[in-house]
C-alpha cells in the first residue's frame, strides 16, 4: 500500500476507534450470542466497525485453497484458545469467548494483524512466506492471543488520560500493523513523544505475551510450536539483510532477535525439543536427482543453494542416508569443529561416525581424487553450518 493510502487507511481506522471510545464502551449492544458478556459484545461491535472500515481500503485473496488452509489452522487453534486458561504477562487472562475469523489481504507484505473481538487478518505475502502449516499455526496463534487477552482494549484502557490523537495511531501501528519509520513519522508528526514511547513500550509487551500464549496454544494443538520459532528465526534473517535503523521510541514491535530469544528459552522450559527441520522443509538437507526426469538416476545431497555431494553408485540410497543423518545432527547442534576428514583422506566423519566414505566411482563422477572430493564434502557441510550460524544469528 502506498504511503499517502496507508495513512489514509489508517486514520480512517482512528476514525473508528475514536468513536469506540465515545459511543461503544459507553452503550450495550443487543445480545448477539447467548455467551457473551455485554463487555464481548461492545468489543465485537468495535471490531466489526474496524473490518468495515478495512474492507474499504484493501483487496482481499479469493483462492479457496489458501482460505481453507489458513480457516482450518485458525479454527483448530482458536478453540484450543476459547477452552485454555491462560495467564497474561500484559493484558488480560484467557480464554474469550469470540468466535474467530480469518481473511487474507492481497499484498506482499510479510505481516498479519488482529483486531479486537476476534477477527484476523493475514497477508498474502507471509502465506508465500512459511515453508509450513507449523510455520502458519505459529504466527496464527500470535494473532489469536492478541486477540484473546484483548490487547487493544487494555491498552485503551490503561491509559485513558492519553491524547486520542497519539493514542489510536500508537495502537495501529504497534498492534495492528507494522509501518516504517517514516510512515509512522507522518502519522504521528507533531504529537508528544513522551507519550508515544509509552504506547511502544506497552506494545513491546504485547507482542513478548502474544508470543508466549501462542506456545500454548501451539503444545495442545497438531502443530509443532517450533514452527513459530523458525518463522521468528527466518524473518530476523530477512531483517539482517536490510540496513539497520535504530527505532528508538518509534520502536512498537521488541527487536525480532529478542523475541527469537525468548521464544526459545519458553520452548526449552517447556521441554519441546527444538527440531527446526521437523517444522521447515526451506530448512531441510534434501536427497534430489539430478535429473527430475529420471528419478532413478544420480541423486545429490542439497541444502538451499549448497551442493554437499553427489553419490555415484546407490546413488538414491546414500544421497537420502547422508541427508537425513545431517538433518539430525544439524537439529542436535553440530559444530564446525566436528566435521573431520577420516585418517586415510578418503571420507568425513562427525562425532566419531563416517558419514561419507568416498568410492573410486564417486571420485570419477567429479574427475577428482577420492581425498579432493571429501575435502570438498567437508567443507560443503562446513558451509552449511556457518550458514545454519548466520541465519540463526548465534
């Protein structure tokens, strides 16, 4: 979205909010649904007023597979969070009793936002993002527990004395949304600063508990809640490859490698081991032939761009043995170091093991000797785990 439009959109969803704050916290709507409070409702009602007002602004995704695949994840794990008490580090205590919806926007952007009452909205650009449903179930889940420990209410609340004018756009840019800094520059141009950087700070605290609930959410559910700490993983490797800004007070979200920090330490306390592999095919050491044609011919061991080597004969076999063994390891937390070449030259071993053994065919298949093609398989997984480092950020 444009500059000019996404202020406009967002000042047109400021519009909304202040009109929350003088009409709908103020009234009680007719009963909707048998279960809900008249504090639910009034939060429905001020929901369904930002999704109109959304729906004028954005293009929304009309594929029925994509809207199955994100309603069925939502579904399942919005009523593990309608029936899971959960404590809340900043808001309020779960479960809420909303009935949840799931929308995709038509935009490239990797993001994904909630609005109170219960509806989500996830962009087209993160669904082409994650390599997996664990991956989608992680960032559904975050949105879910804003949601669930009614954040934006709470926030509204916390602080009422707060000027609307800088209140409602700190709301929307640090909880429903995520704009650069000079977007947020010109939605907030002449307010106090004093102010906004309590807003962020609340937000930053929103975000920490969001992701925390959504761990447990994820235990209870068919989906691995290591699939949100490949997501948070992968998306501060993105970030690493853009200029660095420092936020300062405009800063709403915590710094992506915080959260991954926390993120893994909950999954250690939990006891959930940390298998990246098990959640993220993007991630996986891969047995493929050289040729999709012929499935039966030569296959090579593959991880992202890095080509590890290519067995000569029992070519499916070996390929797909060494692949899943350095799956293994990678997930056990191999280290450079590890990886040796055997005491003839002719193989590489990890902890003790070989895991490749060079034969004179796979040596004429690169035209090489034996002891220059495990030199080169040595310093292929080498490269692998100094890119497994990078991406991780350890």
């Amino acid at each position: 979205m444009r500059l000019r439009s996404r202020i406009r959109h967002g000042w047109r969803l400021v519009f909304v909010l202040a009109l929350s704050l003088t009409g709908v916290f103020a009234r009680a709507q007719e009963p909707a649904h048998p279960e809900l409070s008249p504090r639910d409702k009034e939060e429905i009602e001020l929901g369904k007023q930002i999704v109109a007002e959304i729906e004028k602004e954005v293009k929304f995704v009309n594929d029925a597979a994509l809207a199955e695949r994100v309603n069925r994840i939502g579904q399942t794990l919005a009523e593990i969070a309608r029936r899971t008490k959960t404590k809340a580090l900043w808001g309020e205590e779960g479960p809420a009793p909303f009935e949840y919806t799931f929308r995709i926007i038509d935009e490239k952007e990797v993001n994904a936002f909630s609005v109170p009452g219960g509806f989500i909205f996830i962009y087209k650009g993160l669904l082409d993002f994650v390599s997996s449903d664990d991956e989608l179930a992680g960032v559904i889940a975050h949105e879910i527990a804003h949601a669930d420990h009614r954040h934006v209410i709470h926030l509204l609340r916390r602080d009422a004395k707060i000027q609307e004018r800088v209140l409602l756009p700190a709301i929307l840019v640090g909880i429903l949304g995520r704009l650069p800094s000079e977007d947020m520059a010109n939605v907030i141009a002449g307010t106090q600063f004093y102010r906004i950087a309590r807003m962020s700070s609340f937000s930053q605290e929103a975000e920490t508990d969001a992701d925390l609930t959504a761990l447990e959410y994820l235990r209870q559910s068919p989906y691995n809640p290591v699939g949100l700490l490949v997501f948070m993983e992968r998306l501060e490797a993105e970030e690493r490859k853009r200029p660095q800004i420092d936020w300062g007070i405009f800063r709403t979200h915590p710094i992506t490698r915080e959260r991954v920090a926390k993120i893994r330490q909950a999954l250690t306390e939990m006891g959930i081991p940390i298998r990246r592999r098990e959640v993220s095919p993007a991630l996986q050491v891969k047995a493929l032939p050289v040729d999709a044609e012929k499935p039966e011919g030569l296959y090579r061991v593959v991880y992202d761009q890095i080509e590890i080597f290519t067995p000569a004969n029992d070519s499916q076999q070996r390929a797909q043995q060494i692949a899943k063994a350095l799956n293994r390891l990678l997930d056990d937390g191999l280290q450079l170091y590890e990886v040796q070449l055997a005491p003839d030259k002719q193989g590489v071993v990890i902890r003790g093991q070989e895991l490749v053994r060079i034969t004179p065919e796979d040596a004429q298949l690169r035209n090489k000797t034996p002891e220059e093609v495990a030199q080169a398989v040595r310093e292929a997984i080498r490269r692998v785990l100094w890119t497994e480092s990078v991406r991780i950020g350890y």
